[in-house]
C-alpha cells in the first residue's frame, strides 16, 4: 500500500508536476463535457479541423508579438466560421468542407512557420508541453477553461435539444443560428486552454474519447456528462503520473490512458458492450434449438 502511495505522492513533490496536474485536470474537464455535445452532435471531425487551423493564428501572433492564445482563438473561430459558410452556400457536404479547410489552414502555418524565425519549438505546439507550465499559463488556462465550462453548463439544456434535434430546436423559438456559432466559439476556446497541455493534435482526442465511453456506458445525458468528466480526470491524472515514472510525453499518456479505458468500455460496457452483445446474440440464435 505504501508502494501505491509512493507511486502518486513521489512525483507531486516537484512544484511543475503539481501544476501539469491541475492544468491537464483542468483541460480535461472542459474537453470532456463539450465532447458530449460533440459526440451527439456528430462533430468529431469540426474537432480536428479547428484543432489543426490555429497554426497559423499562432505563428501570426509572434510575428505580431501577441499572445499566443489570441492567435489560435481566432484562427480556429475563422476556420469555424468559413466551414459554416462554406456548407450553407454550396453543395459541397459539411465533412468535405471541413477537410478542405482545417488541411489548407494547417499547411499555411506549416509554411508560415518554416519560413519565420522563431525561438518556438514546433513539437511543443503540436504535442503540448505540460511540464513546462508555468503559474501564469496556469491561471490563463483556468481562466479559459472555467469560463467555457461554466457557459457549457449554463445553456446545457439548449445545447442538448439543439445537438440532439435542430429542426426542433428551431420550431420552438430557440435562436438555432447563434447556438451553431456559440458551439463553435467554445468549441474554439477549449482548444486553445488545451494547447499548453497536449497540442494541437493529440487534442482533437480529448475532445472525443471522454463523450464517446460515457455514450458507451449511460443512455442519461446527465449522467453521460458526469461520467466523460470522471473518465477525463481520471485518464488525465494517471497519464501525467504514469509519465513522470516511464519519462514519456505527459499528452500523449494522458490520450493513451483515455484510449484504455474507451477499448475497456466498448467490451465491457453493462448494454452495448461487444462481449455482452456477442453472449446475447448467441443466446438468441441458440435459444430456439434449445
């Protein structure tokens, strides 16, 4: 038991992985509860594609010598908000529109940034360096993280209907066109408190995996909600302890972890596990010889 005690205790001696356990935990609160709306809203790929466009708001922003963040915010919301405008005036299907965008942004700020000197280096945007937070990206992360998680929160209820039923949504008086935006502007906020912490690629499994296992697990939408948040903390304080014993990347622990325990669910799960299912439908194909 002490052994146990040890294994958790014997890293948070050192002040920064105290804080890369509270930024991931925090990072993966507000990534679990908007992948529930994702997942139902069938908007993994918006994820990646936003995800993969603030690369060039980045390296603008330190050719401009503002803050970083302010730079993927917009960047990711352009890319939002041009794959909104780009489905609705023309044929071309909302996936397609979204590849095109999110590919053509990402290698505009491949290119900015091969072609711009900067003391940046690319790994640390790409796959987050949250060993290397420090207080004030500490508070920075809180202060975006809880802000989105409270808004979230705040009209649950309107995003639920409009994720699970837009023509409903619609027909009932809510304002369906700034739900759709609003989405994308948290969408877009929580991607940005997730950059120091596991990159502009490994987020896009945040924001997936933790809705994914809950919808596994629960047919509750609450209950949906609480369960992402206990998978996502959960998966984000192992991954960051598990890094600091095998000297690994602390993301990608963190996404590895999460990638577990969703295989754990997708077998295991009490209904729509696939061993469950298995034993059910041997059981029904038996049951009438029998």
């Amino acid at each position: 038991m002490s052994e146990v005690a040890d294994w958790i205790t014997g890293p948070l001696a050192y002040p920064f992985m105290q804080r890369a356990l509270i930024a991931s935990v925090m990072v993966a609160a507000v990534c679990a509860v908007l992948s529930c709306y994702l997942v139902l809203k069938g908007w993994s790929l918006m994820g990646d594609a936003v995800s993969h466009a603030v690369l060039p708001g980045i390296v603008v922003a330190y050719v401009l010598n503002l803050p970083l963040a302010a730079g993927a915010f917009v960047a990711g919301l352009s890319c939002a908000v041009v794959t909104g405008y780009l489905k609705e005036n023309s044929r071309v299907k909302e996936d397609t529109v979204m590849g095109i965008v999110f590919s053509g942004m990402f290698g505009f700020g491949l290119v900015l940034f091969t072609r711009i000197e900067t003391d940046q280096h690319l790994n640390h945007i790409l796959f987050g360096n949250v060993l290397g937070v420090t207080p004030r990206d500490l508070i920075e992360i809180a202060i975006v993280a809880g802000g989105t998680l409270l808004a979230v929160l705040l009209k649950r209820r309107d995003l639920l209907l409009y994720c699970f039923d837009p023509h409903h949504a619609r027909s009932i008086g809510l304002p369906v066109r700034a739900l759709y935006y609003g989405l994308l502007v948290l969408l877009a906020l929580t991607i940005v408190a997730s950059l120091k912490a596991v990159g502009i690629i490994l987020v896009v499994a945040m924001l997936i995996a933790p809705g994914a296992t809950a919808h596994l697990l629960t047919d509750s939408f609450e209950r949906m909600l609480l369960i992402a948040a206990a998978v996502a903390t959960g998966s984000a304080a192992v991954g960051t302890l598990v890094s600091f014993h095998i000297d690994g990347a602390t993301g990608a622990c963190i996404v590895l972890t999460q990638a577990l325990v969703f295989c754990a669910a997708f077998l295991f799960a009490p209904k729509r596990g696939m061993l469950r299912t298995n034993r059910a439908e041997g059981a029904s194909r038996s049951g009438p010889a029998g």
